[in-house]
C-alpha cells in the first residue's frame, strides 16, 4: 500500500508542472513515435522526427498520402503558429489571382489555388530530424530572407521606403515624406518642436522601420523614465552651450528624436537648432559628443 501511494504521488507531481497545448484538454501520448512522448505547449515539434501523430492520423511516406488530421486544415494542423498577433504577416487562405498564377513556382503547392502553409513551407523537411539545416522556406537557404518573397512578388514593387529622403533632385521638400510622421506640414524656417504635430507615438512612428527594442543605448532604456533634475540641467547647459535641442516628449520623457534628428540636411535653415546633426552618422544632434557631455564621462 506504501509503495502504491509513492507511486501516486510522484505521478502527481511529474505531471502537474505540464501545461496543455491551447487545443487540448488533457495531455496525449503520441503513439507513432519512436518512444511515446508526452508534449505541453512549450515543445517544438519540428525537426525531431518523432511526432508524426501531432498531423497524421499514420506515419506518411514522401510522395504518398499525407493522411493529414483535420482533413488537411492548415489552421489546426498548424495552430501553434496562429493567432499570435495581429501583425502576425502570414496571410493564408489567399486566392491566387489568376493573372499572378504563372509567377507562382511550380514546387509551391496550392490547395484549390489557395496559398496554406504549405506553400511557401517545405512541411515534410521540418517532419525529419535535423539538427543544424533547419530552414523550411522553399529553396532555401537564400542570401537575404526577402529574396525568398520575390520568388513570387516583383522585387521593384516592394522598394524600400526611406522617411529620411525628404528632398526631392530639384531641390524641393518632398511633402509626402513630411506627412510619414506629421499631422500637417510644418513650416520648416519658423515652428518650434512645442508647434509641430505628429501623427502618432513617435517612438511607435520611428519602430515602423527602426527594429530597435530593450536597452537603448548603452545597455539602458533612456526612454523608460524622466531625465532627473540633474540630467535635466545637464540637457540645458548642452543646448545652450552647442545651440542645438533635445526636445521631450509632453510627459518629460526621451525618445528618439530628443538624441537624432530625423531630417536631412538642408529641410531646415543651417542656423536653427533643430538643424544640428542632420548629415551626422547616426543623426547624432550633437555629433560625437552626445553621451560624453550628457553624462559628463
């Protein structure tokens, strides 16, 4: 009787501290793999070579039937990988436009000509085991991970924007580009930082191109809290002694613009403060010279 209730208790304990995949109600043991294995919402699956049971209702052979679950649905099939986000940029269930349809590859399999996971996803290399080549875009490894959509899409349809290109060959102010970020055109000789009008966050308009997150710079979030008094006198003598600005946000905060200037050069008068640092490298507003006299080093 003792050795039945050590026997229940470490039961108990082993399989409390497993968490359920979000579709399932209990934990299942997956019978065609090589060793049964029991999986929580924390297991990748792929490249093992030991779930099949997770999309088979049988171990397939390749170019034979799939004898897919869920009669083929990518959506539970791969479930894992839905759901994740609302710029989650993997738009499935897309009719192929048939004037597009010959630039879709042949090796990109269609379901009823709509584009699965499996399309773009080579399913069945992620189904062996694979300890280092680990790349399922079709045709893969390709130099740049952008080149695999152009395998598709018209690479000169997809040029990258620059918000910073703000001056067009004849000299003139590309007024498209100020409204990337500004509610309206400011008067580019005369408004002040307090005058102008953003369209948004402007740490949320600079992260639409700029993928900078966590400790910036220098291993700290500078735009975490506010200046402290002392860093707020530090800022003044700067833009007094170097006449440039820094300019916070309205609750007292940094943000990208208070340290770079995201104009080029010749948007705004040379004279101006707000004009500092716009053909510098990394738009310092004070080139070279920003950490060190901020932070007195």
């Amino acid at each position: 009787m003792k050795n039945i209730s050590i026997i229940v208790l470490i039961f108990f304990v082993f399989f409390s501290g497993c968490r359920l995949a979000p579709d399932q109600k209990e934990l299942k043991v997956k019978t065609l793999a090589s060793q049964p294995v029991i999986i929580d919402e924390n297991t990748n699956i792929h490249y093992t070579g030991q779930f099949c049971g997770e999309c088979h209702e049988q171990r397939p052979t390749e170019g034979g039937d799939p004898c897919l679950k869920f009669n083929g649905d990518y959506n539970r099939l791969c479930r894992c990988h839905h759901g994740m986000s609302p710029g989650y940029c993997h738009p499935l269930d897309i009719i192929t436009r048939r004037d597009r349809k010959p630039d879709t590859p042949a090796d990109f399999p269609l379901a009823n000509e709509n584009f699965t996971c499996n399309t773009c996803h080579d399913v069945y290399k992620q189904c062996r085991k694979g300890l280092f080549d680990k790349q399922s875009l079709r045709g893969a490894p390709y130099p740049i991970r952008t080149d695999f959509c152009y395998r598709c899409h018209d690479a000169k349809e997809y040029k990258k924007l620059n918000a910073h290109h703000q001056i067009q060959p004849d000299g003139a102010l590309n007024i498209k580009m100020c409204l990337y970020c500004h509610e309206k055109k400011p008067d580019e000789k005369t408004a002040t930082y307090e005058e102008v009008t953003f369209i948004g966050d402007i740490k949320t308009l600079c992260r639409r191109c700029h993928q900078i997150a966590g400790n910036h710079s220098g291993n700290y979030d500078h735009m975490a809290e506010k200046p402290t008094d002392e860093g707020l006198m530090r800022m003044k003598r700067m833009k007094e002694k170097f006449n440039i600005i820094l300019p916070l946000t309205e609750d007292g905060k940094m943000t990208c613009i208070t340290c770079h200037n995201p104009h080029e050069k010749g948007v705004i008068p040379a004279d101006k403060p707000s004009a500092k640092g716009a053909d510098s490298k990394y738009r310092h507003r004070l080139p070279e010279q920003m950490c060190k006299e901020c932070h007195q080093m």
